[in-house]
C-alpha cells in the first residue's frame, strides 16, 4: 500500500483551487502552503506556451527530509505518506534544506491573515492549533483520507485534474492513469521516488 | 468520497452541521456545502449533489470564509457628518441604529417618490445574483425605470448579453463540451476562469480537452483558456470581427461551406430584401417574402417551404429588385479576405484561411446524431465570445460576427455547436414549472423564452426623447448605460430634454468608483447626489460618498430561493441535469447587519408602497393561485422565497423542504438542450430592423445635435476600428487592454487574503503583462514600476512583468485592482486600476449599444526611481 | 360586469389614484380596459404600456384574477364579484 497522486497537466487550469481549497482545510498560516500552483512560459512569442504546474509534498519512497531529521520528527508513514511529528520537532530546518522540492514551511511565530486584528472565528478553530516553531508540510489530508475521503485538492479540483489513490495496485484509477499517460515525476535523477506524478499536457 | 447532501448532523450534542446553500464570491453561484461547527463555519466545499458546480469550487470559492470573517466588515448603520464629499475625504461616519437610518431613508423616499419616483437610480453589484430579483421588485414598486448594474453591465453585457439574447435566446454562449470537436473563443474563457457556470464549466472543459476537442484561442493574451488551448492566435486588440468576417468569407466564397437547410429555416437568411436595405413584404399580411423556388414567385416566408426558398439569386418582385439576404451577406462577406484581415489583425494570412477552413469541415454540415435515441442535427463547431471581443466601439459587429460563423454552419443550439445556456426548459415533470420555450415574434424572429429582466432583446422597443437616465429608452439595444456616470451627461439630458434629474442614488455593493471608468468622471457624478444610501458589506472608496450605509448580511447569512434562475444564466449547458438550488443562511451575524432583503421589504412598508411591492414579487416571481402574495400582507423575506418554491414544486416543497435538501433536480431532454431544431423560430443573420433604428434615434438626436453614425447601424457586420486604433500618437505604441483574472471577481476579492496572497505570488495578478521583446526594445526590465498614459493625459502606474504570452502591442492587466481605500485594507494598493484609463462618454462608447470600448492607447514611461 | 383596475407602481402614481372600478360589457377584453383606461388618464398614459399600437411592452405585466396574461385578446371574467386586473411596469433593465 502506498498513497499517491497523479496531476493531469492537460486538465489543469491554473485556477488555484488546489492551493486554496488546501488552505481551508488546513487553515495554515500566512506564507505556509502544503500545496502551490506555480506557472511557468515555455517557449517565445507567438509559440509561446504557458504551463500550470500544481506542486505539493511527493511523499518521495526515499525522503532526503526523513534521512536528516534529527529528532525523527519527520518520518514515513507505513502507507508511504511522509509526515511532521510537530512534538518532536525543533525547528533546526535541516529538513528544508533537504528538501530538493522546497515543499516544506517553517512556522516562525504565531500569525493571522489580518494583521492587528487578532484571529478570526475560523482561525480560531483552525490555524491556532498549528504550533509555532516547527516545520509543516502536507501529508495527504491524513485525516480526511483516513475517514475515507479524499484529499481536499483533489475532492475539490474544479477541473478534476487530480487523482489519488495506491500506487502498488496496478489496477487503481491512478497507476493505470500513470502507465496510460506516461506520468512522470519532478527530477527523477535525484531517486527519491516522488509518489506525485503529472501527465503530461 | 462521502457524500453530504442534505443538513446533517455529523456527531451528536455538539452543533456540527453540513449546510447546503450556494456560493457568493461571484455570479456563478455554484452550489455549496457549509461546515459549521459550535456556531463558527470552518469549511466551504462544492455540493456534489448539484450540477451546479458538481462538488467542486474555483479557488474563490473555497476561500469565502476569509471574506465572511473579515473583521473590516461593516457592521453598523453609518452616517456621514461631513458634508463635504469627493475622492479621499474623510466622510465623518457616526453609528447610528437600524431605526434612525431607516426612518431617514425612509422619509426621503417617500418625498422622492411622491414627487417624481423617477429621481431614484437603483444600482446593484453584478457579484450579488440573489440582490438583483429583490432591487428589480423595489425599482418596479416604487415606479423608476432608472437601474443599472455598474460596471459589470457597462462592460460585457452590452454585446454578449443583448447578441447572445437575439441570436441564442441566451444570456450568454458556451461550446457544447460534450460534444463539441472545434471551438474558437474569442476573447472569451468560459471553462476557463470565472464567470457563468463557471466550475462546472471548468469540469466540462477539461472532459472535451481529454476527449480531443481542439480548442483555438483567439486573444491577445496567452493565460487561462489560451494556455489550455490547442492553439493561441495572439491578435490585435480589438479586432476580433476583422477575422471572424475573413473565417466566414473563406467558408462560404472560397470553399462553398454552408448549412443551406439551416439557413432557410432556422433564420431570415431566405428574405428577400429590397434595394433601400428592407425586407421586401406581402402586401396582405406585411409579412417578409421570401422567393418560393417551386412557384417561382415571391411568397410570406410562413407560406413557403423551406426547402424551396432561394438562398441566392436576383429576383423582381412588383417591379422591384431584390436579393436573399444570404445573398447580401455572400457579397458583402467577398471583401473580407484573410488578406485584407492580415494588416488589420496581425494574423497571418494563411492562418486565417486554414482556421476558417478548419471551422467549416469541422462542421459536418448535413450530419446529425442520436442523443438519448432522438435525431438531432450534428454541428461540433463553436464559436464563442465574450467580455474581451464585444467591449469595443464596436461592440454589435464583432460579437455578430463571431456569431455568424455559428450560424453559416447550422452550429447554433445544435448538438456538439454553439449553445446558449438553457434557453428552453419543460418545467420539473411533477408540476411543469418552470415553463419557457422561445418563441417567434414580429417577422417570425425569435423572441427569448426567459431573460433576466422584462426588456426581452427582440422585440426592440421604439426610441423615444429619454424618460430614463440612461438613455435606454432612446438607445434601445443599451441594457447597461454610462449615461448615469458619464462626463457629458449633463450635456446628453439637456440635448434630450430629460423632465428630471436623479437625486438619490440607491446603491446595492457596487464600487462605481472603481468599477466603470476614470474615477475623476465618476466621482463628480456621485457628488451631484442629493443623498446616497449604500447597502455595503466593507466600505470601498464608493461608501465614501454615501450619507448612508446599511451594512448588509453576507451570502452565508442570507437567503435566496432563486440563486440560479433564470437558467439562462449560471446553469451549466448542455445535457445533463437541471437544478434550482437555494441559499440559506448557516450563521447569524456577528454584528448588526440585517438581510439587504428584509431591509428592502421594510422601506417599503414605511414608504408607504407595500401592495406595489407585492404585486411586483407577484409578477416577477410569477407566484400562482394559493401562493400569490395578498395585497395588504406584509411578509418576510422568507415567507417570499417559500411562495415561489412552492409555486414551482408544489406545496409540500416549500422553503423549509429546500432548507433540509438544498436543491431539486432533474434530467435534461435533448429536445430541451437542443431546442432550436424542434422550435419553430428564426434568427437574424441580416439585422434589417438596424438601419431603421439608426434612422429612428437619428431623427431624434441629430436635430438636437448628437450626430449618430450610420455606419454602425448596417443589417451585416462590418470592422470598425477603435478610437485606439485611431490615436495618431507616435509615443502612444501599445494598446492597454485588462482580462479577467482567475482568482478574482471585479474588485471585490482583493479584500481577501487568502486571494491577496496568492495573487501576489502570482507573476500576472497584480502586475503588467508586457511582451518581453517590446520591453527590451523600450528598456523595461521585469519588475520595473512604469506609468503608463492616455492621450487624455490619463495615467496608472504598475510594475511590468515582461513574459513572451502576449501580443507585442498588447499590455495586459488583471481585475479592477488598485484599491486606495482604507475601508478594505487588504485590498489597498494591490494591483494596477485599469480602469483609471478609460474615458467615459458618447465618443467612447458605441453608437449602437452604448458598451464602453474597453482598450486604449497608451505610453509606457519607467517610473522614476529604482528599479524594484 | 364591474372591473377594478388596479395600478401599481409608476402608474399608480401617474394615475394619482390605485384603484380604478368601471362597468364593462361582458365578454370584455384586456385591450378593452386599457382603451378605458386612456379615456380617464390620457394618450401618454397608456403609451407607457404599448411598445406599438396593439402590442404591449414585454415589461408591462397584466393580471386577471390573480393569473398572468400575455395578450390583449384576454377576456374578463366576473363570477358575479368584480373582475380583477392588476397592471404592473417592470421597467428596470437588467445587464452585466
């Protein structure tokens, strides 16, 4: 069992869905974001293309963050989902350093989205419970996915651009997506087996 | 993937509710989820229960909590204590409760009304859906004609709207995803960005994309649709019609493609027309003749077969000589060559040809499709336009003559083509409501079956010396008018005899200020106000004019039993399910904002106008037998919506039904979806009623000076260029020009800052788009602040970014961004104001339709100082 | 049969009165009041109704006992109590 994603670049629109809809579920704090849509041009005018590229955590298989945690804050789960136990961690960010994605955050010091005006009735249920002091990250909408839902991205991608599900079944909707599509991942020559693959445009 | 879909409590004791209501971050109301919890909302997701956005929410969406809890919200009742009002003066607010401000508002109009009701100007917000039935219903009881919906109406609805009414019985046109093969957007991004039906569009898109429909973008930007597109054709700004005319001559001149079957039947392509541009008519019955070929006579186009009427040909009738109007186009349609287009759009002369051809064999002419075991005509082309083709001068002809690429192949309504949303409906199979179907009206041309208001496009009315503000009543195919805001309109009422002045302005959430054109034209028509009462969720630079605001409830506070009705409007097209969704409330205020509804009821209770209220919720709801609202009854809000649903679905699914299911749905019937070919009316490919109405309001305004340009009144499209293109600056180089960004709506959202966020981490949200060789040319490097400044000395500044995704003579720029304010302090100072750069009078609106032309020719000057 | 026309709106206002009840021949049409109607108020009056002459504005919305009508062919009908008309202008356009 190892839980995966596979992003459809031809579906994708660019509308930041995944990073917001991410956002609300989290409510992770101003500058923290477990998921990203970065945007990119290729080419020169009037050939020119331009590529949304929704970006998150890739759970890699050998996770350069996990290998350099000393604390063992970060860790992989059983299931393949690599995760921030916020207790142990002490903030050193040697993590982040790892990191050949950049996909991890460190939370300096508590912060709201309106400065000087003390959290909101929702950052109060929702971001005060993120500690300061620590790194943060995604790790698949671990509790959504273990009440049998699915990741916030992915349930609420207006474009329905993302997949999830295990990638060790040959036969779930994501590997096979992978195989048909020829997914690839984000700088395979580093080997650390990202489990987030895109489909090509 | 659990499926919510009704309230349901998620554990025991605590408050923990999942609530189904409907979005309000823009007009595309997707239907919601609310998850509140001990009293505070913590989620907002998509109801996968509803068609209307399928579970899914646009970046917008997801975020509205940010917006909900912005504790710069007003949550008062205001009163300005200076008198003095103009852009950045403090207007004093004091709090003052509900009753003061209403008693004062109250009083007011009373007067008004009692001495002329015509002195009230109702704005409202485009954002808001759900304020537009309860100001319609205030406007109509109180009896003023004098509306306006800022600028959200002023700059898209114009063409689209009024085109797309008379053209698809539609407020609006979108690809047939399912089944479409070839679309061709221009200046368009429905599936792509915000708008009508906006996630389930997205959804519907990207299903056609993977299924291989090939997709042209037309636009002189490479973003959203463009960059999903099979093929960007960057082009001049403005001129869209130039190659919709050349696609449209290479098909019918140059390779003979056409839908002769359609053209005879579904349109006036067949009437005969007479050499003073008119439709030749029976003497009997005045109705248009066309030439029966069978007979070889000249018959009412009712009398003839279709399939004998001449499409082409010259003919005498009475002595007359007289051609098909198809035969006319065919003519007029030789000049336009992808040569001649070349120069004019910058498109290359070759990629015209093959992108007209591409559109005519992609048609299919002559094949149909079985859908759900009904035979239905198979058209897998569209062409679409929107905002960025039709707000120009020339706003009637470009958005035409994108059209008539739709209509020359048959693709109009048909399976796979170009459809409008919804534009015929059965009802729901229990009680048959809601009912509408188009139907044909004067000269057996279609009249639209639903719309969003009661002018319905066609019939058009008779111009007459004004009685509205906004001259709609003079300019007739005007829906939004810049004659309410307008540097000359002192100058238009005077020439046109206006019995009256508007003295307060009743404004429901728009920011004029920001939203229309310069803020200096803008402000100096809201100071001339008597007295402005403003329903409000922030303060914007707008508020600052008022002498009152009413804080209002928000989307998730307040209710609404029509979110997406008409269906014209934010319904997905095509096959699939209908839906009626509501919106209910799923917290209580925090302060004392009440419902802009309920607010409205209660001023006329206390004006005095209660039965007209009533019989206007009546009319406009279209509320029968027990449900009808009874003259002297003062009811709720509520109890309103409860009457209509009820009237719709029957009397045991009234408000509390909804409340507890969120929606009611049901399947679509191809002979709904595609309704043209199983309804007998006809479109205008040649708009012979225009000549007669340039003449008409000619006859008007040119003895009262206001000379009126024939030229745009002709019955077949033509390119005329924008003044920009006509500036002879030789500093003034580029054509400024803004789009709509993904992550905000009007300039409403940079408020929130979850949005704020990510639209300053995005390189275009908030900055110039400039085409990098341009810049290098000029000496800008990426992220240099400029000015940049019309020939009326008109100047914004904003930091460049220079990318190779758009047009050389293009700059780019996202929203109505550039808040000054303090009341939205988020916002403040985001983004670049486009808008600061647009004139706003006659010379700069068309002559036909009154849309603003939204490009202009501009300087780009590096800002002094270092670079960022 | 007795008619009350009842005005709402601008035409109330118009009218300076919101209840207008006549005596009509039975088997009396919508055309009809308005034809009564231009008697007591006048030309400009009902040519607020009319976008053409025999044809109403697509924004003048007429009641007859309580049920929407299209045309001005619609008969009145009475039931031994008055029968009921209500006339209503919608003006406002919508845009954007």
């Amino acid at each position: 069992m190892r839980w995966g994603m596979a992003i459809d670049l031809k579906r994708c629109i660019g509308c930041y869905g995944c990073q917001l809809s991410c956002k609300a579920e989290h409510g992770t704090p101003p500058g923290v974001f477990f998921a990203r849509v970065l945007k990119q041009e290729e080419g020169r005018y009037p050939t020119v293309r331009q590529l949304f590229l929704p970006v998150l955590c890739f759970h890699c298989d050998d996770p350069p963050c996990v290998d350099v945690c000393p604390t063992e804050a970060s860790f992989k789960w059983p299931d393949g989902v690599v995760d921030i136990d916020a207790e142990k961690c002490v903030g050193c960010r040697a993590c982040m350093m790892a990191c050949p994605y950049t996909q991890r955050y460190y939370h300096d010091e508590e912060q709201f989205y309106f400065p000087g005006n003390g959290p909101t009735p929702y950052e109060r249920a929702r971001s005060q419970r993120h500690e300061a002091g620590v790194v943060m990250k995604c790790n698949f909408c671990r509790d959504r996915v273990r009440a049998g839902k699915q990741p916030a991205c992915v349930a609420n991608c207006p474009a329905i651009a993302r997949y999830f599900g295990d990638l060790d079944d040959p036969t779930s909707e994501v590997s096979r997506l992978i195989k048909d599509r020829g997914g690839y991942t984000l700088h395979p020559e580093l080997g650390t087996g990202p489990a987030v693959y895109y489909l090509p445009p | 993937m659990e499926v919510v879909s009704e309230v349901t409590p998620t554990c025991g004791a605590r408050d923990d509710v999942w609530i189904p209501s409907t979005c309000g971050l823009c007009y595309g109301t997707c239907s919601i989820l609310a998850h509140r919890v001990d009293e505070v909302l913590i989620k907002l997701e998509g109801n996968p229960d509803s068609a209307v956005g399928k579970g899914r929410l646009c970046g917008k969406g997801v975020s509205g909590l940010m917006t909900h809890y912005d504790p710069n919200r007003v949550r008062v009742p205001l009163r300005r204590t200076n008198p003095v009002k103009g852009i950045g003066i403090d207007p004093g607010w004091k709090e003052i409760s509900w009753d003061e401000a209403l008693d004062e508002v109250a009083e007011r109009l009373r007067k008004l009304r009692a001495e002329d009701p015509r002195k009230l100007f109702i704005q409202r917000t485009t954002t808001v859906t759900s304020s537009r039935t309860p100001m319609q219903v205030f406007a109509g009881a109180f009896g003023t004609p004098n509306r306006s919906s800022a600028g959200g109406g002023l700059h898209c609805g114009n063409g689209a709207h009024l085109i797309s009414g008379i053209m698809h019985a539609s407020w609006s046109v979108v690809p047939d995803f399912q089944y479409c093969n070839y679309a061709v957007y221009f200046g368009a991004s429905k599936g792509h960005g915000a708008g009508h039906a906006s996630c389930s569009n997205m959804g519907m898109a990207a299903d056609a994309r993977a299924r291989g429909m090939k997709m042209v973008v037309v636009d002189p930007m490479c973003n959203f649709a463009a960059a999903k597109a099979t093929e960007w054709v960057p082009l001049r700004v403005g001129t869209d019609a130039a190659l919709a005319l050349a696609m449209c001559n290479v098909m019918v001149n140059e390779l003979g493609i056409f839908d002769a079957p359609y053209l005879r039947a579904k349109t006036n392509a067949a009437y005969l027309i007479g050499p003073d541009k008119l439709y030749m008519r029976d003497v009997a019955s005045g109705k248009p003749l066309v030439w029966d070929s069978s007979v070889n006579e000249a018959r009412a186009y009712d009398a003839a077969k279709p399939d004998d009427m001449a499409l082409e040909g010259d003919f005498t009738v009475n002595g007359v000589s007289c051609r098909p109007a198809f035969q006319l186009l065919k003519t007029h349609l030789a000049r336009f060559t992808p040569e001649w287009a070349e120069p004019i759009t910058t498109i290359p002369a070759k990629d015209i040809r093959r992108l007209g051809t591409e559109f005519g064999h992609e048609a299919r002419v002559g094949s149909t499709i079985v859908i759900e075991g009904v035979t239905v005509p198979y058209r897998p082309v569209a062409a679409i336009a929107f905002r960025g083709s039709q707000g120009h001068m020339n706003s009637v002809y470009n958005f035409l003559a994108v059209d008539l690429l739709n209509q020359l192949v048959g693709s109009a309504d048909m399976a796979g083509g170009c459809l409008g949303f919804n534009p015929a409906s059965h009802g729901h199979p229990e009680t048959g409501r809601p009912r509408y179907i188009p139907k044909p009206g004067p000269d057996g041309l279609m009249v639209t079956g639903s719309w969003m208001a009661h002018h319905v496009p066609y019939p058009i009315r008779e111009p007459r010396l004004p009685e509205e503000l906004g001259m709609q009543d003079l300019f007739v195919l005007c829906q939004t008018s810049p004659f309410s805001d307008s540097a000359d309109r002192e100058e238009m009422w005077k020439k046109f005899e206006l019995p009256y002045r508007p003295e307060i302005l009743l404004n429901y959430g728009t920011n004029l200020l920001m939203s229309i054109a310069n803020r200096e034209t803008v402000a100096k028509s809201l100071t001339q106000f008597k007295f402005i009462v403003s329903f409000d969720l922030f303060l914007t630079e707008s508020s600052e004019f008022a002498d009152i605001v009413l804080p209002d409830c928000d989307y998730l506070e307040s209710v609404d039993s029509r979110p997406n009705f008409p269906f014209i409007f934010s319904l997905p097209g095509g096959m699939g399910e209908w839906c009626w969704p509501i919106k209910q409330p799923t917290v209580k205020p925090e302060g004392e904002q009440r419902r802009s509804s309920e607010v409205l009821i209660e001023l006329a209770d206390r004006i005095g106008m209660r039965e007209d209220l009533n019989a206007a919720y009546n009319a406009i709801l279209k509320l029968e037998g027990p449900f009808r609202l009874q003259s002297d009854r003062k009811y709720s809000y509520e109890e309103v919506c409860d009457a209509e649903l009820k009237t719709n679905f029957g009397a045991e699914r009234g408000l509390e039904w909804f409340k507890n299911n969120g929606l009611i749905k049901w399947p679509k019937k191809p002979e709904e979806v595609y309704w043209r070919h199983f309804v007998d009316v006809r479109v205008p490919i040649y708009w012979e009623f225009l000549p007669q109405l340039g003449e008409k309001i000619a006859a008007l305004a040119e003895p009262r000076g206001l000379k009126i340009p024939r030229h745009y009144y002709e019955p077949l499209p033509d390119w005329i260029p924008c003044p920009a293109h006509d500036d002879p600056g030789s500093d003034r180089d580029l054509f400024a020009f803004y789009y709509r960004d993904i992550i905000h709506t009007n300039s409403f959202t940079m408020e929130n800052p979850w949005l704020d966020e990510a639209a300053r981490l995005d390189p275009f949200s908030y900055t110039i788009a400039m085409n990098a060789e341009t810049g290098r040319r000029k000496g800008i490097e990426d992220g240099d602040e400029v000015w940049i400044e019309s020939r009326a000395g008109r100047r914004v500044k904003g930091i460049v970014h220079l990318t190779e995704a758009v047009h050389p003579e293009g700059l780019g720029i996202a929203a109505c961004a550039g808040h000054w304010g303090d009341g939205m302090p988020i916002a403040k100072g985001k983004g670049v104001f486009f808008n600061d750069l647009l004139e706003l009078d006659f010379d700069h609106v068309s002559p036909v339709n009154l849309n603003l032309d939204l490009c202009v020719k501009v300087k780009v000057t590096r800002a002094k100082g270092a670079r960022r | 049969m007795i008619v009350n026309v009842r005005l709402f709106g601008i035409l109330g206002i118009l009218a300076n009165q919101r209840l207008v009840a006549f005596e009509m021949e039975s088997g009396a049409t919508v055309g009809d009041v308005l034809a009564e109607l231009e008697k007591r108020f006048g030309r400009e009056f009902v040519d607020r109704i009319f976008r053409v002459p025999g044809e109403m504005h697509s924004y003048c919305q007429v009641f007859v006992n309580d049920a929407q009508v299209n045309g001005l062919e619609t008969k009145l009908k009475s039931n031994g109590s008055p029968a009921e008309v209500g006339i209503i202008l919608l003006m406002a356009s919508e845009g954007g």
